[in-house]
C-alpha cells in the first residue's frame, strides 16, 4: 500500500473493479483523515496517475448518441436511470483522485487536499448505493451500455488546473444539480424508496463538490489577480462543447458558490 497521497490515488485509479475501486478509495480516504488527524499528514509524493483509469470489462462504452434512450416511467426505463448515475458516480471517483495526481506539482494548501478525497470518499459511497439499488432491481452495474464520453473533461485538461475545475465540478456536476431532482421525482412517483434515499443522498452532497471547485477555482484566480468569471467563460468556451442548459438550480448553485453571471452568458452562447 502506498505511504503517499498520490500513490494512493493511482492506486484507485488503477483499480478496475468498481467495487473493488470504490472500497480501495474509501480505504485510502480514512487513512489520509486519520494521519491528519494525528498531526502525522501522508506526504504528497510524485506518483503519475494514468492518461486514462482502469475500467471493468462491462459495461460497454458507447458513442453519447448511440446509447440507447429509454423512457424512465417504466420499470426497465429507472433501471437505465440509475445504471447511468452509478456511471457518472465511478467516473467521479476517477476524476476527484486524478486531479490530486496530476496536478501535484502546483503548489496548494492541504485544504485541496482535504477536500478532493473527501469528495473522492463520498463519490465511492454515492456508487455503491446507486449500484445497490440495481442490485435489488435485479440488475447490476455493466448490465447496459453507458456513455463514452465521460473521461473526455479529464483528458482535456489534463495540463490545466484551472479548467479542469471550471469544465468538472463548475460545468458538469453542477448540472448535476439542476437534474437530480427531477431524477428524484420520478422514483417518488414509483415509491422506489431506496432509491429516493440514495438520490437524496447525492443531491445533499454533491452542493459541496462543485463548491470545492468554485473555491479553488476563485483561488488559484487571486492567486494569478484574475477576474475569475471572465476566465471561467474563457475556459468553458475552450473545454467545454456546446452551450450550457437551462432550467438551471440556482438555488443549490449559488449555494455552491456559482452566480448567475457565471452560467447563464453560456446559456446562450453560440459554439
């Protein structure tokens, strides 16, 4: 086991398994809050993450648009719901220890640290009841195809700090907020009670994700004396495809530290 904080992400990041992953992951979080703790922190070392994570055999990845659109007011269409948020919860686990690797030679304090595995720690429980509640549907993760693209953010950015906070937890999991509950809903309306409670879970913690990147993104701003919301939309505009889509929570998002003159110029922007 490594006895640094970048070994122990390209641990997770090289595990393919996602049970296997999201355990190693939470493993490696309580370690570093432990040392914390005691006043010993783990060093941060030089370990290099992956281009790309480990990924299992199943489920296939396909092009965004050839996967398949299922309707989720059936039993089969909640099903393909949630296969798709347990997708988007284990690439998150990638993504939040991938960019304690890749940027560790960019001098921050340990308070980037800290929030990243706590974010890292909560994306693997946020797998695993999502991938319970398959379970218990008598489906599993891997049993539909899922979406290609999802790694693409990281790869992009994979040289910039800065956009890879706006692109990440500034750009897609705050759209994250604006779906979930709607998400929510559907499976009120079928009484899936556990998946409500793992739902609900997300959305309640997921506010402090694309809070964590709006903090270091508004930091590593200072640091530079730059306008922050001038070179978010610069970043967006080269990172990200498209423009971004309302109806936008702007409730949660400006509970996470996103205004609206961040977003919404985007909202409309032709690219």
């Amino acid at each position: 086991m490594s006895a640094t904080l970048t070994g122990m992400a390209v641990e997770v990041l090289s595990t393919a398994d996602a049970r296997a992953k999201t355990a190693l992951s939470r493993a490696h979080a309580a370690r570093w809050f432990e040392a914390r703790a005691a006043g010993a922190p783990l060093p941060l070392g030089d370990a290099r993450p992956p281009l790309r994570p480990a990924r299992p055999d199943r489920p296939e990845l396909l092009d965004p648009r050839a996967v398949p659109k299922r309707k989720p007011g059936s039993p089969e269409g909640r099903k393909a719901l949630l296969h798709a948020v347990a997708h988007i919860e284990l690439n998150a686990v990638d993504l939040h220890w991938d960019i304690v690797a890749r940027f560790a030679d960019v001098p921050m304090p340990p308070g980037f640290y800290d929030d990243w595995v706590k974010a890292a720690d909560e994306e693997s429980k946020h797998f695993n009841l999502v991938a319970d509640c398959l379970e218990a549907m008598g489906s599993h993760y891997g049993a539909l195809p899922a979406h290609a693209g999802m790694w693409r953010a990281a790869e992009d950015t994979r040289d910039d700090l800065l956009g890879r906070l706006a692109v990440v937890p500034m750009v897609l999991e705050a759209r994250g907020l604006d779906v979930t509950p709607g998400m929510i809903d559907v499976f009120q309306r079928a009484e899936a009670k556990q998946a409500v409670a793992a739902l609900e879970t997300i959305y309640a913690e997921e506010v402090a994700h694309v809070a964590y990147g709006s903090k270091w993104f508004h930091f590593l701003c200072g640091r530079e004396n730059a306008d922050p919301k001038d070179v978010f939309h610069a970043l967006v505009a080269r990172y990200f495809k498209g423009a971004l889509k309302p109806p936008f929570n702007e409730e949660k998002r400006a509970e996470a530290g996103l205004p609206p003159d961040f977003y919404w110029p985007l909202a409309s922007a032709q690219r």
